[in-house]
C-alpha cells in the first residue's frame, strides 16, 4: 500500500506509476500529471480523498496541464465518505476555508470512526 497527505500523496500516486501496489490512497493531495498519466492510473488501484474544500487539490490548475488520476471521494466533516466527481467551484468559497481544510487532523478525525453511510 502507497499513502500520503498533500506532498506525501502527490508522491504516493507518482510511486503508484512505477510500483506494484495492491492500493494507493492519497488524502489532500495536488495534482501529479498531465492527462496521459491520469489514464495510465485508471489500471491501478488508485483513491483520491479529499476532505471539505481542501485546496490543495486545486493546484497546479489544470489549465497547465494537470490532471487527476484515480477514483476521487469526498470526505465531509461527518465523516461520511462518497465517491464524487471534481468539484470545480473552488473560486467560490474563502480561500481560509481551503486553507484550513487541509489540515491533516481533518482527515484523521473524518476517518476515524467507521459510519454506516458509507459506501
């Protein structure tokens, strides 16, 4: 298995590319690669969680060319954990709020109780 936050899971998915692993899941994490790479990632076992309005995920812009590989789900301050397309309307929020979405405690404490809503 292949895990990191933000750096760390934007390392992991890059690992992911060259090395065997039963999964990847990367919490937080930017973008890695260009389109190519993200379609080379849909073989591979590969979860993107990203909690809130995380803003990490929203860079590099994918006007640059990046893009996300592997299956994104959303993680909320519930707890509950949905597999959910891009949310795109990151421009639209505080960037605080982003900011602070980040933390890696988000993350502990949003996975840190198993709730049977789930999927």
């Amino acid at each position: 298995y292949l895990t990191g936050h933000s750096l760390g899971g934007a390392l992991a998915t890059l690992a992911s590319s060259v090395v065997e692993a039963n999964a990847t899941y990367s919490f937080g994490a930017p973008r890695v690669g260009n389109k190519a790479f993200a379609q080379a990632l849909s073989s591979k076992h590969v979860y993107r969680i990203v909690y809130g309005r995380d803003i990490a995920p929203s860079y590099p812009h994918p006007l640059l060319g990046y893009c996300h590989g592997g299956e994104r789900w959303q993680l909320g301050s519930d707890g509950a954990l949905v597999q959910g397309s891009e949310w795109r309307d990151w421009f639209h929020f505080p960037v605080a709020k982003g900011v602070l979405d980040h933390r890696v405690a988000n993350y502990a404490d949003g996975l840190a109780y198993p709730r049977h809503d789930r999927r």
